[in-house]
C-alpha cells in the first residue's frame, strides 16, 4: 500500500477554479515516475469515475472535463496535481488520488468538491 496525501478541495462558485494536489511522501523518487497516477471523482450517489490519468508518458481525460482540467505531475517531488477550471455544478464530489505500480492500487482518502450554482 502506499500512502497518499491530498489536499486542495473546498467550496467554490461556478466558473471558478481549484486545484487539488496528491503526493506520495512514502515512495521511492527513482522510481515514482514509473507510477500511474489518477483522479477519480465520486458524487453523491453515483459510482466513482475517472477524470484525468496520468502515465509515465501520456494522460487521458474524461469528456467531461477535456478543456477544463489539467494532471501534471512531477517527478522529484512525487506529487500529481488537478487544475480544474470553469467548474460547473456537476463536477461536485470526493476527488480521490490513485496509484497504480507494478499491478497494485491504492487510493488516498478523498477531498470534497463543491461548486455552486
């Protein structure tokens, strides 16, 4: 298992921006870039969903946030981060972080989202 440290959520108005931040204090720098890292969102009553991934060289979106959000990581401070911008009602949820290396998954505790109309 590893460890992961979010912060960054809270309550923001519709249109504007937040921007969640994941480290992972307990793993290896060498080696961190090799790590998968991800957010997912889970609103109330609903499944939990991707919304950006980022792999050692590519990263993916969901539909829903192309064009709004950004994942970036960096490497020697093994942290990943969600820059989310013109957030709408919609993206309100638990943000959670995930891991995945070498074909294990760990998930940080979640930050709450909310955007009001």
């Amino acid at each position: 298992q590893v460890r992961l440290a979010e912060s960054g959520g809270g309550l923001v108005q519709a249109g504007g921006s937040l921007r969640l931040s994941c480290g992972a204090p307990g793993t290896i720098t060498s080696t961190f870039w090799t790590y998968t890292m991800g957010w997912y969102r889970q609103a109330p009553e609903k499944q939990r969903e991707l919304v950006a991934m980022a792999s050692r060289d590519s990263t993916e979106y969901a539909d829903s946030v192309k064009g709004r959000f950004t994942i970036s990581r960096d490497n020697s401070k093994k942290m990943v981060t969600l820059q989310m911008n013109s957030l709408r009602p919609e993206d309100t949820g638990v943000y959670y972080c995930r891991v995945d290396r070498n074909g294990m998954t760990s998930w940080g505790k979640g930050t709450l989202v909310t955007v009001s109309s």
